[in-house]
C-alpha cells in the first residue's frame, strides 16, 4: 500500500478512455523483482520482468518473482516487454511469465542477449520474441510511442523509456547514473530528457532510488581504470585474479586495459564470465588485442607477471567460482601464496557475510586481497542525490514516484522532489501492488492488486509461505516425529510410542527426554481413547500437545512435532 505520507485522492470520474495506469508488480520496497504494467484503454505494456534473490531467511528458495496474478487474467492484452537494461533483476523473471503467455521483448542488443540465456535454458525460447532497439529510436508498440534513451548504468545498452501515453508523457528513468565521462562515450541522453520537458512536458516521471540516501554524485566508471593499472604495475611478478560482475563490460574493459598496458593474457573464469566476453566482443562493446584473450588452460604455461584471470563470485555466493578458489576447490585453477586478488564490486546489501567469509579464506590461502573498502576499484552504477536532483530539474515533472528501492530509498528520493520544490500532492511513495490513475484531472490511486513475493525452488513455481514457514522452524527447532498405533474399538492404545528426531537435540540425552517424553503421549493418548467420539484427529491432537508441551517445558524449545497415528479397525 502507499505510506501515510502519500496524497490519496479519489479516482476522477470520466475521461476513462484515455486514463492510463500504471500496476506496480515488484521493485517497489526491495532491490528486486522490478515490473510495472502500463494499461492504456485495455492494451498493456510491460516494464521489466526482473527476480529477486532471496533473503537468508527464505530457506531453499532460488529466485522470488512478482505475482503475475493480475497480469495472467489480462494475459491477451500484453503488447509487449520494454527492457530498460539486461540484469536479472529486471529480465530474470520473463522465462517464468513466458511459461503462461507468448511475449515480444524490446530492448538494447546487450539487454536481449542477456535475457537470452535463462529462456533458453528453460527451453522457452518459441515464446519469446525479442525485438532490438536502436538508442533514440522511436517506436509504435502496442497503442503508444515508445523511444529508448540512452543512459549510463553499470551495463551497457541500458535505456530509459519514454512513453507517448494519451495523459502525455510518462518517463521511466531505467537503472541509471549521470557519468559525464563514460567507459564508452555514451551518456545519459539529458539533453533529449530537456527538450521532452520543456516542448511537450513530462506527465509522470518514475526514477530509480538505489542511492537516494547518498549526498553527491556517483564517481565516473572511467575513474576506476587508473585504480586498477596502478594495482597491475605495482605488482609486476605476481599473477592477478579480479572479479566483478559478469555483465559488468565497462569493467571488464578496463580490466583488460590494465592487462594489456602491462603485458599479459586474459582469461575468464566462470561460465556467464565467458560467455559474456565473447558476447562483448562480438557485439562490438568490449575490445581486446586479438592476442590477449586467451583460454584459462594456457596459463600454466606462462610468468606469473604475465596472468591475468577475470572471474565472477564478486558478492560471495556459494558456488561461485572466487568461493570455490578462495576454498582452494576450484577445478580450473588454484591460488597460490603472492597470488593478487583484486574484489572489483563491492557486496549488494545482504552479501556482507558472503564476501566477508570469502575474503578471510583468501587471507588464509595467503593471497593479497585488493577490494572496495581500501582501493578505489569499484563505483556503483546508480545515481546519487546530485544526479537524481538534476534529473528532476532537466525532467520538470508534473509528477514523481520514486522506483527501484527499499522503502527508505523511495522515501529520501520523495522528499528530495519536495526540496527542489514538487507540490508534496504531486510526489507518490508507492508500494508493490500499488495502482495509479493518469488522467486530465491529475494522478490518483486505484484499487491496489496482488503482488505477494512468489517463491521458486526449483521447478516449483510459488512455494509459498506457508512452505517457508515449516522450513525456518526445522532449520532453527528440529523436528520430532511421534507414531502411535490405536485400537478404536477396543480404545486401546497398541504397543509404545514411537519417538524419532532430526536436528533437535542428540545422544544420551534426547534419548532420555524422548523416552520420558513417550510416557506423556501415552497418558495422553490413552485419555483421549476414552472420549466420546474419539477419532484419528483427535488422537494426532492429543499426541501432538502432549509431546510439545513436554519437550517445551524440559528444553525451551519448540521443534515442529509431528504425530502419525495409525489406525487398526
Ligand atoms: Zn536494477
Ligand atoms: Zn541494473
């Protein structure tokens, strides 16, 4: 729901014909799952259709999607998927969607090939149409215009979207910063934002609130290039392994830079590393000396003072390849003492943990570890408070929802509108689920629709809560398992009960509780055989508080009890 703070006005009446709205399905409240719908009269594009990585707390579960509910009901009605750049965390979740409804997806060639894989290795390729874009291009999608601006993000080909809606124009920022000196060249297209701004006017303008609370600008990529040359030179003899993000081709560019202004070969490490090296080069966005890339095989062969590895694992997950090399078990390459590691990322907010236990395991294997925290070898691809004022002011929006955020992101970004003068009627802190009307009389909320987090594990599309929850209480309880065998009519309990547990308590001493523990049930047991209408139901009830309310008093425990009961007639 939007927060307190927020105007909440009636939805106009009349004027339905060109009222547009605008469905928030993920990105609102979490760094992950970004996904708007625009529904102008019953047509409906798509912004992004990005996964969630879960929470430590989300035990098992691969990737959290945005509930499609709303979306499915409606599902002959999508013209298609605007992408505003290729992470996962905006194109991830368009194979799930693309298992319910066929989809035409427009984007930069960088931001299609990177939605690519994770379609084709769902075998759902035939659902999906994609559609390049050029920078600047105009085109007729569904019932609007739609023209892709170029901006500069920590990947290349990332757009922001302006939309030539019937309530005039709604521009959604993409992920973005304002790097006046990019690896590329290719800037932040402000000066298209401005002529938008002041011919036509800008209705609505959504913009990305990652660094909202940060005062200043984000440093130029292009700064982090004499960072990482200076490393190279500094360490002449030593072999240097650095890891960043994968789809990351502006720092894999200077990485390479850095490699070849001090003579050495470049290898990758990692699967999507390779692929998208190859990817960069053949899409022309990353250049390289045909001598320099070489497979990670030939390496043995050359100095120390010659190596250079990029490898992917820079936010510490488990199977990674730097977790693997920094446990010395990694099939394609072992670290050695004087080895130079170079972190070249810095840990998205809840792999702290991860790329601490990382960075401790390389210190034990003896390397030199440079990352974020002491050299400037990583700078964030969002923009800070200087650029998102500028964007305000170069956008001079009627109206402002801050997206692509934890909540107190979007809520410093809305007071920042309000500093530089927005009516605070006119800024919207919205949520997940949230629903707002665009018409002649103004911006209103509709009626909020679904957009709980859908979990998935594995094959298993929305797990559900419930599912979690049981989870989190083995993980953190146990569980112990009672079987008991009745006799209905004779109300007899048979034999004893059956005591079993996992992850509970072990040796001599659940031995003793459990068998303590069975004597309760069979009090309990052999009372509730007495009842009127004693049944299975009740038996399993009577099973089940006798051995919790025990196991609670003697351990201050509550494991999940499980009681089995079997029947004979
Ligand atoms: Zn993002
Ligand atoms: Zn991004």
């Amino acid at each position: 729901m939007a927060s307190p703070k927020t105007t909440r006005r009636p939805a106009p009446q009349g004027d339905t014909a060109t009222e547009v709205k605008v469905v928030f399905l993920g990105g609102l409240g979490e760094i992950g799952r970004n996904c708007a719908a625009v529904e102008i009269g019953d047509r409906i594009l798509l912004i992004d259709c990005g996964v969630m990585f879960p929470e430590p707390d989300m035990l098992g579960v691969d990737v959290v999607i945005p509930d499609f509910t709303w979306l499915l009901e409606r599902k002959d009605k999508i013209d298609g998927v605007l992408l505003t750049h290729g992470h996962e965390d905006h194109t991830g979740a368009i194979r799930y969607l693309a298992s319910h409804v066929d989809l035409t997806v427009y984007g930069s060639a960088m931001s299609c090939a990177l939605a690519r894989p994770r379609i084709e290795d769902a075998h759902l390729l035939r659902h999906v149409t994609f559609v390049e874009v050029a920078d600047n291009e105009r085109r007729r999608i569904g019932p609007i215009d739609v023209e892709f601006l170029p901006t500069s993000h920590s990947v290349p080909g990332a757009h922001a979207l302006v939309l030539h809606t019937p309530q005039g124009i709604i521009l959604h920022s993409g992920d973005f910063k304002i790097d006046q000196t990019p690896v590329d060249g290719r800037r932040t297209d402000l000066a298209r934002m401005g002529e938008l701004a002041s011919t036509e006017g800008i209705r609505l303008l959504l913009s990305d609130s990652t660094n909202a609370e940060e005062p200043g600008w984000t440093a130029s990529e292009s700064s982090v290039g004499p960072a990482l040359k200076a490393i190279f030179r500094e360490h002449p003899d030593q072999r240097i392994i650095v890891s960043c993000f994968a789809s990351h081709l502006h720092r894999m560019q200077q990485i390479i830079n850095a490699a070849e202004l001090t003579g050495r070969k470049v290898a990758t490490l990692g699967r999507s590393m390779q692929r998208n090296v190859e990817l960069g080069l053949k899409l022309k966005l990353l250049h390289a000396r045909p001598e320099t890339i070489v497979k990670l095989e030939t390496m043995d062969k050359l100095a120390p003072g010659k190596v250079c590895v990029i490898s992917t694992g820079s936010q510490g997950e488990v199977t990674s390849a730097m977790t693997l090399l920094a446990k010395g078990s990694n099939r394609f390459l072992t670290l050695e003492v004087n080895d130079v590691v170079i972190l070249s990322a810095h840990p998205i907010p809840g792999n702290e943990f991860g790329v601490g236990r990382v960075i401790d395991d390389l210190h034990r294997r003896g390397v030199e570890v440079v990352h974020s925290g002491h050299h400037h070898v990583h700078v964030s691809g969002h923009a800070r408070r200087g650029e998102l004022s500028l964007l305000m002011q170069v956008t001079k929006p009627e109206f402002f929802i801050p997206v692509h955020g934890e909540f107190r992101h979007m809520v410093h970004h809305a007071e920042l509108a309000e500093q530089m003068g927005m009516a605070p009627s006119n800024v919207l802190v919205c949520e997940d689920g949230d629903v707002v009307k665009l018409s002649s009389t103004g911006l209103a909320l509709g009626a909020p629709v679904p957009a709980a987090y859908t979990y998935v594990d594995g094959n298993v599309v929305d797990v559900g809560g419930a599912v979690l929850h049981d989870r989190r209480v083995l993980a953190d309880e146990g569980v112990v398992i009672v079987a008991v065998s009745v006799d209905l009519k004779s109300k007899k309990l048979l034999g004893t009960p059956l005591i079993e547990a996992k992850g509970w308590l072990h040796g001599d001493e659940m031995d003793q509780l459990l068998a303590r523990g069975g004597a309760e049930v069979t009090k309990a047991v052999s009372e509730a055989l007495r009842e009127d209408g004693a049944n299975q139901a009740l038996i399993e009830k009577a099973a089940k508080r006798a051995l919790g309310r025990y196991v609670g008093e003697k351990t201050r425990k509550k494991p999940m009890v499980l009681p089995v009961v079997l029947v004979s007639s």
